[in-house]
C-alpha cells in the first residue's frame, strides 16, 4: 500500500491539485499536535529555509510532510511585479 506522502506527491504532481490538498488538510488534522510543536512556532521564511536544507539531505517524505503542512497551514501568495526578459538595459549590469 502507498504510503500518504507517496500518494499526496502522485497527487501533486499529476493528478487533481484540490485532492492532493485535501489529502494534506486531512493529514495536517490528523498529525496536528506533532506538526504543530515541530512547525508551528516557525515563521514561514524559516519553514522555507528548513525545505531546503531537507531537499538538501535527501529527505524526500520529511520534504512531503512539510508540504503538506504549508499547504494546509498557509494561504497561497499572490505574487506580482514587473518581469522583463532579455539582456539586462545598459548601465544595470
């Protein structure tokens, strides 16, 4: 049998996004003491930094997990600017 973190990254990258949330939702309700007292008092930039120190490693469920608690835990960001793709204008490289 898969287990969660396999089916949620299935979810994720291939198949119907609203399910892999509720998958997470679902996962982050069922383990929230344990994710609250190793996340929870982290801000979201040091949650990010953690990712990458665990994409780093090797630590592809513990990658998963924390995926899915910034997925339950968090609003999506709207990001928006200005992007311009080309060389860079003279005199700003």
């Amino acid at each position: 049998m898969a287990s969660v973190y396999s089916v949620f990254r299935d979810e994720w990258a291939t198949g119907d996004r609203a399910k892999a949330k509720e998958l997470a939702v679902a996962y982050v309700a069922e383990n929230n003491e344990a994710l609250a007292n190793d996340y929870g008092p982290m801000t979201r930039d040091e949650l990010v930094g953690l990712m990458g120190v665990l994409r780093r490693d090797g630590k592809k469920n513990e990658c998963t997990k924390l995926d899915m608690w910034l997925l339950a835990t968090y609003k999506p960001q709207k990001i928006t600017g200005t992007i311009a793709i080309g060389a860079p204008a003279e005199g700003t490289e």
